[in-house]
C-alpha cells in the first residue's frame, strides 16, 4: 500500500479481516502473492467471482424455495394446530407476537438437541432457525466475501425483526429479494427497495398509518386487511416509519430535522401498505388512506393533490441530502476502519458519494484506498461481533457448517440472535455493546469446543490445517494460520507452558487451537 | 463466608502485576481477607418481568365492584375465595402465602399501572416497559441499564446487575457492564472434571492478563473475578435458610441463584428474572385454573425468597411489571384479549405495604380506555423512578427517563 507501514501479509491480513470474515487456511498468503489491492478489485465486483460452491450449498436450504406466501400459508397453519393443541390441553395461548423461545436457544450442553428432522418441531420454526444459519453458511463459505459483509451491514442499517408477527413470514423475503440484490449498488435504490417492503412496512407499522379520518370504500375489505380480522381499525397516522427513515435510515439523528419533519414525512407515507399482510401479501398503495394535503419536509415543499409519487420524491430528496452522505458514510467507515472512524475517511467517502450518486461500491472502494483504512493505528484496532468471531473461527479451521440452525445458535448464544435486534437499530457496531464479562467466558467455551471438534453446527478436521510437531512448531503453525503471524510473546509463553504437560499431539493441537481462538488477538480484526 | 467486594474490586487489576508472580495467588490472598465492616451500599433490586401480560384484575381482585362479575362469569375469582385485602380489592387466593407480608406492610400492589402508548402489541409494549421510553422504538438502551450508567454510589463488581436467562434482556442493554446467567453453576469455562477446568481457566486468565487491551482486558478481569468468586461460593451447595421451599422450574430456580448471590456479597445490585406464561387468551380460570397456577408459583417463590433471605429483606425490594393488562371482559374462549393497565406488586423492607396504590380508574364502560380496558392512572415510569430514587438513591431520574418528569409524590410504594 502507498505509504503503509504494513508488509504484504500483513496488509493481506488486514484486508482479509475486515473485508471479509477473516482469513482460511491459505487465504494470507494466497492474497499477499496476487497483490492485496488486485484482491480488494475484485470483490468489488461480486458478479465476477465464481461462487459455485457456496450455490450449492444453498441449495440445501429449504427455505430458499418458498415464497413470502408459502411461508405465511405454513406459519398460519401451524398457530391453527397450536390453537387447538393448547385449548385442548387448556394451557395458555403465547401471544402471536410474544417474543419466542426460538432465538434464546442455549448453547447445548448435555442434552443432545433434536435432530433437524424432528417432526416434533414445527415446519414455520426449522425455517426460521435455517435461515439464521444460512446467513451463517454464506458468511463462512462465500467466495464474495464483501458482498456478504455488506449484506449484513444493510440487514443492520434497515433492521427489521423477525418475531414481530407477519415478520415471522415477511423477512426471509425481504433478505432475499429487497437486502441481497441491492446490497453493492446505489443507495437510492436500496432506501425505495426497504421503503416499499412489506417486511419494512410492517415493522414500523406504516402498513396502519391512514390519513386522520379516512376509512376505505368497503369496511368489509378494511376488516380483511388482517387476514383474520384485525381487532381495530388505525385511525390516524402512524410516525414510526418516518421518524426511523429520518434518525436511522437516512439523515442521522443530528440531521437537522424537525418534529414537524417527522409528521409530515408520516403524512406522505400514509397509504403505504401491504395487500393482506397475514397472507404474506405484496406492498400496495392505498389512495383511501393518502392525505392529499399539501406537506413541507425540510423546507422543500410538497404541494397537496398528489398519490404515491410523492413518497418516492422524498425517498430521493432523502437519499441525496448531505445528511445522510455524512451519516451513513461515517457507519461504513465505522465497519470498516474504527469504532470511532477518522474525520478524514469519512470525507473521503461523503466526497465519492456526492461524485458517484450514491453508488456504494464507489464509496466503498474510496474507504479502501484512502490512508486510514491502512494506518497502523487502526489494524487490529476493532472487536469482532459475535457473527465476525463464529464466522472468522470456523474460516479459520476450515471447518464445514451444516445445514442446521446450531451454528447460528452459538452465534445467538454469543449476544447476536440473527434477524431478532428488536430495536430498528441495528446490531450496533461498537466493540462496548459486545465484550462483557459473560460474552467472553461464552466466546472461550465456543473456541475450546470448536478445537475440540464438539462445536454443533460444523466439522473440524484439524489436520487440515495443523500439523502436529513439537510444542515451538505447533505454536509457530496456529500464529501463522489462525493469527496470521500477530501472535503476542506473552501468548507464545502461555501456550508453551500449556503445552509442556501434553503427550498425546491431538490434544495438544485442540488446546493450542482453542486458547488462540479463545484468547485475546483473535477477538479482535 | 463471606467476600468483601471492596477488597475483590481492588485486587481485580491483576494486569498490575508484573510477569513472573503468580497473579492468581495475590488475588486468592486479597480474597481471604475479611473485611472488618460491611459496606453500606447494600440495596438491591429484583425486577420480575412478567411477559406475556397479566390479567392485573385477577391477581389484584375488584371484589368490591359488581362490574367485575357481570363482565366475567366464566372467569371471575368468587367473593367467597377472594382474600380481601381493604374491602374493594383482594388477593386471588393462590397468593395466599403473600398474606402475611401483607399484613407486616412490606407488600404493596400498585393497580391501573401501564404505558401511556397505547399499543397492544406484547412486542412494542414490552419494548416500551424495557427502554422506558414508550413510543419511541429507537432508545438503545434499556432503562436498568441506565440507572447503572448514571450510578456512581454503588460500586461496580462483576455482579452489580444480573439477568438470569440465558440472554441479556433489553432492559439490561446498554453500555454498563451487566451479566446474563443461565445457571450459576456452569458460570465460567466448561470441562468435564474440574481439574481440567481450573487448568483452561488459568490458561485463559494468564493469555488475557498479558496479551488483552482496552475493554477486552477490563472485561476479562471482570470474568475472571466472577469464576473465582463463585468457585468458592460453590453453588451446587446452596441451602436455603429458614427451611425456605422454592418451587420446581425457572422462576423458583432464578429466585434461589438471586438469594445466592446477594447473600454472598459479591455485589449484586440489580437483579432481573422473566416469569412467562401470562397470555391466557383461552381458559384463563378462576380460582382455579391456568392463570391460578402461575400465580400460585410466583407466590410460592416471592415466599420462599422472602423466607430465605430474613433479615436481609431489610434493604431489598422485589417489583413485578408486566407489558399491560387484559380486558375487562371475558372473550368468547373463557379466556381475556390484550388490554392497558395492569397491576404490579411491590415487596421488601422498604415498602410501604398494605396498602393498594394508584388512582382507580373504576369499571364502568365509560370509565375505561377505549371503552374496553381499565385504563392508565399511573405512568409505570412514576413507579420505576420512585424504585430508583428512594429505594437505590438515584438521583439524575431525567438521563434514566429521557423526556419525562416524573410525578414528585410518586405512587408512594417506598418510605422516603
């Protein structure tokens, strides 16, 4: 790199960790040797990267082959069973929208969990947990390492959660086909994609949000509009949607608007809405419930008479405001360079973006090639998420994830249940919201059992990557492997002296593993 | 025995320590000192999240108000097994074992509690009652969690707040450390013979001690200190005092480790346990019942903890919240529909119990939300603030409650 202080297999090293999700066997090297600034090219052009393998992998996820609609059809079937099954037995009922068990799922212990066969697990809930792992399996096995990492960082920035009712349903679809197409292109684009989303919509509610005082044609259609008959009407509008669009989406919370704003933002949405939400229905446009009026967000004024086109205006004015440039660049730069990111970089970014119209892997591309993304005080200087450690762990063993929902439920363990942050925030992005006390001792356990070969979820293989020597050769292979030569003395030592006491070379091997995964350098990147 | 926190906290820089001593040794020694007065700073919060919403009419019964058993004929606690607690209101009989405490006044109920929004989702509302900021979803941080942030009276230990599950609930979210135990005995690094375990555990703190930086080497201190603490604490040999009985299952069990801890002085401020099973949409009961059995374990359980602990309830108050009540009719399925207000309970030495507090709002159609549910007389956040305020000493109640002021005369459930 121009002016770096960094060797090739260190730049190599970095790239790797931050662009993708950590390094394989191999990979360093591998990255080093073609020149890390050819690598980072081309993952800038996911198109041209042959993924075939992780395609067929996919394959092997059932969900992938049913639509939003299948998806509602089967959910509504199974609370039917359980309706009965519990008047039945005459339990209690859990609300449709409580906050399931399926996302606290311990990291088992003892007690083998069920196979992913189970018939006694419904069908809507196996779903639910694959999807979370096929998120899981798509990081670890991607060969377009940055287009994955992107997609979680746009799963964050437009959060929505999965637990939430028709969520339950809405939110694979709203990964595969709003998230995943537009993860690397313009961010107008993207902003519309999540705004005309029945995921979004019911989220945040703006399916409900009506123009004070308007009632639809026919009640009969309204009272359907639930699917089994919603229990109120919405009599007003509804704000969320449009004060998240602001704070969140798009302007940041220091963007200069107003309460005001907020409202008539809401105002412009109204109508917003999802055809039969509880069928998995697509995104429809109420005219009944539209408020006509005229409406003045940020000082641009938006003249009364007008339908939907209104709402695609604001989406544009919003996604083009200096604001959210600033905001959103400054969150890239927070994933990828520092928890706290440098004014430099950032500008850099507001810079492309204002060049580029907005078009990510440009703005992206400038994060890249600027100076703080290679300066020495920002390598190393970030904590995994949990999703980077369980991903960047299993990579670094080479080891094979399976199809069921249990790596993702390690990941969930560790503090990060995929498609469940509930708040429309996001996972947030700062090392303060995930090391404790507790997530630590968990990210340990996770590395010992991974070394072991006792982690669910994935095969390890060990030789694959260790060869098994004596206690200096095995310390220097895991350094250059798993650390990519960052080992500290003072973890030389400690292994040294974990290893005096261990003959047999495969025990030897998983503990030298586990302490490095579990140990201090391999929680950051 | 006892450990002081004081002494633990001091002999927790075990990165102070230069290579070649044994860090673990100095820190065993520290341990073993016993401090020669206790700390002052000993109040303790234990909030139970009743999820799902409580029928707050069934647990607190109008046996006083005719509208009760016209609108409930089903399902309805009968005037004869009420325990009348002040003429109108009365205990349903489940939790009879809270009588006494009752009596004693170290029991109080506030009733028509709940959000001022007015939303019947369990999802947003218990996201209100956890963020304390009703209607505003984007609040990262739960409001326990802030009250830990802005604390600086009470020292910060390893155990200072604890949920017990298996996740940090948002209401614990935010940037103040806190723990989530699932079981207090597998607290720690897992191996199958505890010689195996100590050696990981040791190689693990030794690593972290000489190669951790920033809030990774603050973090594993703070892990590290809690194993050791409860390794001697050795919590598969807890007894209860008092012949205190806690019922089978996870609230009895998180109520037992919460005992635990607090009696081993390990610094346990506020503490956090979810009690499910509440959404009784169909065949709720009566006296009998579903709703009666999971009354009955949450009295089994605040008996026994209050049992066990004794004397130590001096300086602990247990409250109980929940998203929002059921409506005040019955439905079509002997069972109740999401309502608005609910009732909580409040318990411990500094309350002052025996009494029903809030304002009622009455029965009559007219007189409710929405003309189905009771309606909110008190903001749960005038609650929530009067906890943190009188009882722990907080004082900047506007950085815990963001936008809101709370009532000065709050609803009354501690001694000033």
């Amino acid at each position: 790199m121009p002016g770096t202080a960094l060797s090739p297999q260190d730049s190599a090293f970095h790239a790797l960790n931050r662009l993708a999700y950590g390094p394989r066997p191999g990979d360093v090297l591998r990255v080093a040797a073609g020149g890390v600034l050819r690598w980072i090219d081309r993952q800038l052009s996911p198109d041209g990267i042959n993924d075939d393998r992780l395609a067929q992998q996919e394959r092997q996820f059932a969900i992938l082959a049913y639509d939003r609609g299948d998806l509602a059809a089967m959910y509504t079937e199974v609370r039917r069973e359980r309706r009965e099954r519990k008047r039945a037995a005459g339990e209690t009922a859990e609300g449709s929208d409580s906050v399931g068990a399926q996302h606290a799922a311990p990291l088992p212990k003892q007690t083998p969990l069920p196979t992913p066969a189970d018939p006694m697990i419904p069908k809507s809930r196996r779903l639910a947990g694959e999807f979370a792992d096929l998120a899981v399996v798509r990081a670890a096995l991607a060969e377009r390492q940055l287009y994955e990492v992107m997609v979680d960082f746009w799963t964050n920035h437009f959060n929505v959660y999965f637990a939430k009712g028709a969520d339950r349903f809405l939110t694979p679809d709203y990964i595969e086909h709003t998230i995943r197409p537009r993860a690397m292109g313009k961010f107008e684009d993207l902003l519309i994609a999540t705004a005309k989303s029945p995921a979004m919509l019911f989220y945040l509610d703006n399916w409900e949000s009506v123009a004070p005082g308007a009632s639809p044609q026919s009640p009969l259609s309204a009272r359907r509009r639930g699917g089994q008959g919603v229990r109120r009407m919405p009599k007003g509008i509804n704000e969320n949607y449009a004060r998240e669009l602001l704070e969140l989406h798009t302007l940041g919370v220091d963007g200069g608007y107003t309460q005001h704003d907020v409202i008539d933002v809401a105002r412009i949405f109204t109508g917003w809405s999802i055809g039969r939400p509880q069928q998995g229905g697509d995104f429809e446009f109420h005219g009944w419930a539209h408020d006509r009026g005229e409406k003045q967000v940020l000082s641009v004024r938006f003249e009364g008479g007008r339908d939907m086109d209104e709402g695609i205006r604001l989406l544009k004015l919003l996604a083009n405001h200096p604001a959210t440039m600033h905001h959103v660049s400054r969150k890239l730069c927070q994933r990828f360079v520092n928890d706290d990111p440098p004014d430099g970089c950032v500008d850099d970014a507001v810079a492309t973006w204002q060049r580029s119209s907005g078009d990510i892997r440009e703005v992206l591309r400038a994060i890249f090639h600027g100076p703080d993304f290679w300066a020495v005080q920002n390598v190393r200087a970030k904590v995994k998420t949990p999703l980077e450690f369980v991903v960047s762990a299993a990579r670094a063993v080479a080891a094979e994830p399976d199809t069921s929902p249990r790596l993702a439920q390690v990941v969930a363990r560790l503090g990060e249940p995929l498609y469940l942050h509930v708040a429309p925030d996001g996972y947030p992005e700062r090392e303060a919201a995930w090391v404790n006390s507790g997530a630590l001792l968990d990210r340990m356990n996770a590395a010992v059992a991974l070394a072991a070969g006792k982690l669910p979820g994935v095969t390890v293989v060990l030789d694959s990557i260790v060869s098994a020597g004596d206690a200096d050769q095995l310390i220097s292979v895991v350094n250059e492997k798993i650390l990519g030569g960052t080992m500290s003395e003072n973890t030389k030592q400690v292994l040294r002296r974990q290893l005096a006491g261990i003959s047999d070379p495969m025990q030897a091997r998983a503990l030298a593993v586990g302490l490095t995964i579990g140990g201090p350098e391999f929680q950051r990147q | 025995m006892t450990i002081s926190r004081r002494v633990f906290v001091k002999s927790g820089g075990l990165a102070l320590f230069s290579f070649g001593l044994d860090p673990l040794f100095l820190a065993r020694a520290a341990f073993a000192v016993r401090p020669s007065a206790r700390p002052p700073d000993r109040r303790i919060l234990v909030c139970l999240f009743q999820r799902g919403a409580v029928d707050g009419l069934n647990m607190i019964v109008p046996h006083g108000d005719p509208i009760y058993y016209r609108e409930r004929p089903r399902i309805a606690v009968p005037e004869k097994d009420v325990l009348d607690l002040d003429g109108y209101f009365g205990l349903h009989p489940r939790l009879a074992v809270l009588k006494p405490l009752w009596d004693s006044k170290t029991l109080a109920a506030v009733h028509a509690i709940g959000s001022p929004d007015a939303t019947r989702s369990h999802f947003d509302a218990q996201d209100y009652l956890e963020s304390g900021t009703p209607g505003m979803k984007a609040t990262p941080d739960g409001w326990l969690n802030r009250y830990c942030q802005h604390d600086r009276e009470h020292q910060d230990t390893p155990f200072r707040a604890v949920a017990f599950g298996p996740q940090l609930p948002r209401i614990l979210a935010g940037t103040a450390p806190s723990l989530a135990i699932d079981d207090l005995q597998a607290f720690g690094l897992r191996a199958p013979q505890p010689a195996a375990r100590d050696r990981l555990t040791r190689a693990f703190e030794e690593l972290y001690a000489g190669s951790a930086t920033g809030l990774l080497s603050t973090s594993s201190r703070e892990a590290f200190a809690a194993v050791q603490m409860l390794k001697r604490l050795d919590p598969g040999q807890y007894r209860p005092a008092n012949g205190a009985d806690y019922p089978g299952g996870r609230l009895g069990k998180a109520l037992l480790e919460i005992a635990q801890l607090i009696k081993a002085d390990v610094g346990l401020h506020v503490a956090f346990a979810d009690v499910t099973g509440w959404d009784t949409h169909v065949h709720q009961g009566a006296t009998e019942g579903q709703l009666a059995g999971r009354l009955g374990e949450l009295g089994q359980a605040l008996a026994a903890f209050t049992r066990d602990l004794g004397d130590g309830m001096r300086d602990i108050v247990v409250f109980t919240m929940s998203e929002f009540g059921r409506t005040v009719r019955e439905n079509g399925s002997s069972g109740t529909d999401h309502g608005h207000a609910t009732a909580m309970l409040v318990l411990g030495g500094p309350v002052q119990g025996g009494r029903v507090l809030g304002k009622w709002p009455g029965l009559d159609p007219a007189q409710r939300f929405e003309g189905r549910d009771v309606a909110v007389t008190t903001d749960f956040r005038d609650l929530f603030a009067e906890l943190l305020a009188r009882h722990l000493g907080a004082t900047d109640l506007s950085a815990i409650f963001p936008g809101y002021t709370p009532d000065p005369r709050f609803p009354g459930a501690i001694s000033a």
